[in-house]
C-alpha cells in the first residue's frame, strides 16, 4: 500500500471502531501522539489510549478535506465527526503520519478539543 492508502485505511478502521484493525495498521512501536494531551507508545500503549474512547463511540466518520503526500509522509486536514456518549461533535484536525511499509510508525493530531465546532 502506498502511504495515502495506508491512511486511509486506518480512516476506515476507524469508521468501523475496531480496535484490533486500527492496531494492525501500525508498527509495533508507533508513536502516537494527540499533541497537548498525551503519547503513547507502541500498539499495548495505543491500545489502551484508545480503547476507551472508542467504547464511548457510537458514530465515527473521518472526512478528509485536504491530503499531502511527501514520500512516506501524509500530511491531513479533516473533520472527524463523531458521536461520543450519544453527543454528535465534529472535531477538526490537522495531521501528520509517518508510513514505514504498509504501517504507520508515527501519527501526530493537532486540535483544540476547547474551540470544536
């Protein structure tokens, strides 16, 4: 897979909130990092980073409005929208990704959780 296809695979592991599909698309030990809240490091770390947050989902849909390639970086502006305890928030955020082979071995967001609209 090329980097995009990679990144837009995890989008749709999302979409599916399955834990065990989003985890296979990183390296063992991927750095994931919401920027301001917290690091995780390596697939046990994420798991449980984000294993709790998708068991409050309901909804999960990653619209991309803008997408750079720059050879194994992936460079996202998107909408995730979501519903979370039965709340739909629209979260919008800027990324970046890091693809090592078919895996994503470094994923950083931007966003202020404060100012979504």
């Amino acid at each position: 897979m090329s980097p995009e296809e990679v990144v837009r695979a995890v989008a749709g592991a999302w979409s599916r909130l399955d834990v065990d599909e989003i985890l296979t698309l990183f390296t063992a030990d991927a750095v994931y990092e919401n920027v301001g809240i917290g690091v995780a490091t390596g697939t046990d770390e994420i798991r449980q980073a984000i294993e709790p947050m998708i068991r409050s989902l309901s909804f999960f849909d990653c619209e991309i409005v803008s997408m750079a390639v720059s050879g194994n970086l992936v460079f996202t502006e998107r909408v995730d929208h979501i519903v979370m305890d039965g709340t739909p928030i629209p979260f919008r955020i800027m990324g970046i990704w890091e693809v090592k082979g078919d895996r994503i071995s470094a994923k950083r967001d931007y966003f202020n959780p404060a100012g979504q609209s």
